[in-house]
C-alpha cells in the first residue's frame, strides 16, 4: 500500500524526507522547489505546486486531482500517461530544455482542466 502524506508543506529545506515513487499526497503544498530532474510516479489531490522549477522530471502514470500549479515552470519535463482532473495551472511554463527537447504528454489527459497565462501545457483535454 502506498504511503499517505495530508496536509504537508514540503519546500527546499525538507523535501529530501520525502520519497515520490509510489506515495499518496493530500491536501499538501509544494513551494519554491527546483528539480533536475525530478522522478515521481506518485498521486495527488487537492495540492497545491506554487513557484516550482522543473528541469527534465519525469512524472510518469500520476494522477493528479483539483490540483493548483502557480507560477510553476517545467523544462523538457516528461507526463507520460498521466492524468489531470480539474487541475488549474495558473501562469505556468512548459518549455523545452537547452537541447531543444519539449515537455512529453504522451497518452496524458486533461479532463475539466483550466489553463490560465500557461504555455505549453500540451495533455489530451477533454
């Protein structure tokens, strides 16, 4: 069973504690983390990813439910086969990294998602 994490605040000071493969995280908040590259094969709802900075990560089969990304920058980050449900994205950047590479949706599916000032975002949307 997959380990459950409520209500954190997990930052630069603390986030070598926590593991992303495999866990369950609830009514958390990501702030101010930069990556490179970050590897997640994790569940999330109701979060909140406020001013990340993510340098070729690789979230792969996530599903990620009523989540909010604000000011959240991704670079040549891959989503494969993951899903987003009523997730917001406000101001966020999916870019390519320094070799041209793009962010990767492949199979990822957006469904009743809001994109607000973000480029790039490139899921399924449904």
């Amino acid at each position: 069973m997959a380990e459950i994490f409520e209500s954190e605040t997990i930052n630069a000071e603390n986030v070598a504690a926590f593991d992303f493969h495999d866990r369950y995280f609830k009514f958390c908040n990501f702030e101010k983390l930069s990556f490179e590259p970050w590897l997640v094969d994790s569940d999330f709802h109701t979060c909140h990813f406020e001013n990340v900075d993510d340098y070729w990560g690789f979230f792969n089969t996530c599903t990620l439910i009523q989540c909010r990304f604000t000011n959240c920058v991704f670079r040549g980050t891959a989503f494969s086969d993951c899903l987003f449900v009523q997730c917001t994205f406000a101001n966020c950047q999916f870019l390519r990294d320094n070799m041209g590479g793009e962010c990767k949706f492949e199979r990822a599916i957006a469904y009743d998602c809001l994109l607000e000032d973000t480029v790039g975002f490139a899921a399924t949307m449904r």
